[in-house]
C-alpha cells in the first residue's frame, strides 16, 4: 500500500486491514512515498516523520511492516520504481498494489502504466467522497483490477493536517501513538498549512 502518510490515518489502516483479509495476504507492506512528484504544490513532512508515523501506526499489527524502498530511493516517487523494487525483494510473491478509489482513477496518468499491471495486482478501496463506477476501470485490465468495499471512513491526510493547524483534535482519526508523534515534533503548525483546498 503505497502513500503519502502525512499522517497516516485510520482510514488507510482500516483500508489495509481488509484488503489483508479478503486476499488473505501474508502481509500488507506500507511504502511511504519519497518526494511526491503530484503534491509538489505543498509542503510535505519529511519522509522520516512520515516513514516513523507509519511505523508507529502498525507496529501492533503482526501482518504489517513498512518498506523504505521509495524514502530511500533519490527523486520523486513513481510506483512503477516502487513494484519494480518490492518484486527484486520478493521475487516469488505475487504482489497487489492496495489504493484508494482517487487514487485509483488517476492510474493511467501515472509512468508506464501498462508495466504497472503486469508488475501487480490493483485493489481499488472505495472511499467516501469519491465515487467509483464502471467508467473508473475504463482502459484498465479488468482481470487485473478488484474493488474491495471498505467500511467507510471520511477521514483525509488533508483534514487531518488542517484540523491540526486550527488546533482541533485528530484523536481517534489518527493512532494515539501518531498524535502523540504529530504534537512532539510540532507538526502541521499552521505556518504549513495548505490553504489551497479549503476555505
Ligand atoms: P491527502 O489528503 O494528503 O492526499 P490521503 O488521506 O488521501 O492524504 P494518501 O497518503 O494520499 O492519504 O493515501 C494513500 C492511499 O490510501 C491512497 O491510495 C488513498 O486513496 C487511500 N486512502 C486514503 N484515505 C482513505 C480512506 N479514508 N478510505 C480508503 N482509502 C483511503
Ligand atoms: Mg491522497
């Protein structure tokens, strides 16, 4: 499951845990993004908050762990790179690449796009706010495609980062462990807020 996780949230927790069951995976690998070549128009935690906030969010969950593939790799972050490295680590898994229903209509803009399928199955997870239809799928593998229906969970990074700008609580939106880590290193501050998507 690949992510910005600026923070992780328990949207994406509860996302992975079900994806974990209805597959029966051996194990949900979380990949924080390097530098996020489509969020360049804001500031982005560095990839070690974001890389430690995942570590911390999973770290009870014995089917969990996170990769550094995409933190340690120099430039921005392209998930072909990512399904390429993770395939070289673990060469006689079959991998499935676990997105969200947003992310997953962007699919096709993204490099080599036509590799990414034969690197990887795709589990679209449905999230609030953005509908999925037969449309989404269109010029995809369909045998390479499953939509996973998740409990919905209106819970954003974005919100996330906002709500703790104006000094409102993510208690419960977040692990503990994670707003616990946010507030230590002070981040989120409204200094790095983006006010772009709201207001
Ligand atoms: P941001 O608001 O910064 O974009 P985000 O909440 O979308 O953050 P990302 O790190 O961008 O989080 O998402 C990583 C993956 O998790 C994406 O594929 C996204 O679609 C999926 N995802 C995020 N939140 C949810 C949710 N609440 N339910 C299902 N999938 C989610
Ligand atoms: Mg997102």
């Amino acid at each position: 499951m690949g992510g910005t996780f600026d923070p992780i949230h328990h949207g994406h927790l509860v996302a992975a845990s079900e994806v974990q069951s209805w597959f029966d995976l051996d194990e949900v690998v979380f990949v924080p993004t390097g530098e996020p070549y489509q969020k360049a128009e804001r500031e982005v935690s560095t990839a070690e908050h974001r890389y430690l906030m995942t570590v911390i969010a999973t770290a009870s969950n014995p089917r969990f762990t996170v990769s550094r593939v995409d933190v340690d790799r120099d430039g921005p972050t392209y998930t072909v790179d990512t399904l390429t490295d993770l395939h070289a680590q673990h060469p006689d898994a079959d991998l499935y690449f676990i997105t969200g229903a947003d992310a997953l209509s962007n699919i096709l803009t993204w490099r080599d796009s036509e590799e990414l399928f034969a690197l990887a199955e795709f589990v679209g997870c449905t999230r609030p706010g953005y509908a999925m239809d037969a449309s989404t799928l269109d010029g995809m593998p369909h045998d390479r495609v499953t939509i996973v229906e998740i409990p919905a969970l209106a819970i954003s990074s974005t919100d996330c980062r906002e709500r703790t700008g104006r000094g409102e609580p993510v208690w419960y939106l977040v692990p503990d462990g994670v707003v616990q880590y946010i507030s230590k290193h002070g981040l989120y501050a409204r200094a790095h807020l983006d006010t772009t998507t709201r207001e």
